[in-house]
C-alpha cells in the first residue's frame, strides 16, 4: 500500500489523487451516453503510487513510497 507525505509538513495526513471506478450509463443504441443509472460505483484500482498525490491542506505534491 502506498505511503504519501507532505513535503511541506509531515503532520498532513490528507491526499488527493485518482481513484478509478465504474459507474452504469443509459445509452442508445451506437453507444452513446445518454445519462447515468443508478448511484452504485464499483473500484477498479484503488490509489496508486504512480499518480501524483497532492496534499489537501496546502496543496503541495506529496512524496509517495510504495
């Protein structure tokens, strides 16, 4: 599991970076999107330590380590 820290102070202990999940669409017949169904969202991949992570509290990018 990755371990983020904040460049700027140890002590934030709150990320932002990408999560993937899928998520039920409507659509017509070619494909195309017409509107989301449902409210249920399954993870795909989780946080990764090759995604930039960012502190929530100042915003500097974090230092991430596996």
């Amino acid at each position: 599991m990755p371990r983020a820290t904040c460049p700027n102070d140890a002590s934030h202990s709150e990320f932002i970076t990408v999560a993937h999940v899928t998520e039920d669409w409507v659509v017509d017949r070619a494909g195309n999107f017409l509107e989301k169904y449902g409210y249920d969202q399954e993870t795909v991949a989780g946080p990764d330590s090759g995604n930039e992570w960012t502190c929530k509290v100042c915003g500097a990018v974090a230092k991430v380590e596996d």
